[in-house]
C-alpha cells in the first residue's frame, strides 16, 4: 500500500513521525510525502494590522516572525497614514 501526505513545515515533528511509524506498522509500504500548496490571495489593506496578526498566530507561525510582519506592516505604504 502507498500514502501520500501533503504536510506543511510547522507539521514536521515528532508526532509526524509517529504517524510515519505507524504507516510503517500498518504495512504501507511506500510513503511519499509532499508540501503543501500555498494559495495566494490578494491582500485585503482594509483589515487592521492586529488582524492580520492574529490570523497568522492562528496559522501557527512564531513570535519573531510575527514581530517581523509587524514592523514591515506599520511601515509600508499599505498602511502609510499619509495617503492623502
């Protein structure tokens, strides 16, 4: 038997390979494994920077990352307070 699991980065850990180890147990003989798609979507500026964080928090993404995101968002012209 083959599996194929598409898995995102913050889903490579420990228990993944428990997953794997299982398979294994369950006679799967062959597992391939595949990141992920990403789907783009066009950034909507008229949420709130907070927001915007907030869904990233909830996807599973770090502190530093976030903070990153942040700093590049109060300062680009997306959310530039002087548009006109």
């Amino acid at each position: 038997m083959k599996a194929v699991l598409e898995v995102n980065v913050n889903e490579l850990n420990a228990d993944f390979l428990k997953v794997i180890r299982n398979m294994f147990k369950k006679n799967v003989t062959e597992i391939v494994i595949k990141p992920q798609m990403l789907t783009l979507e066009e950034f909507d500026k008229s949420l709130p920077i907070g927001e915007v964080l907030q869904s990233l928090h909830d996807g599973g993404h770090n502190s530093g990352f976030l903070s990153e995101i942040k700093e590049g968002l109060e300062n680009s012209s997306v959310y530039s307070k002087d548009e006109g």
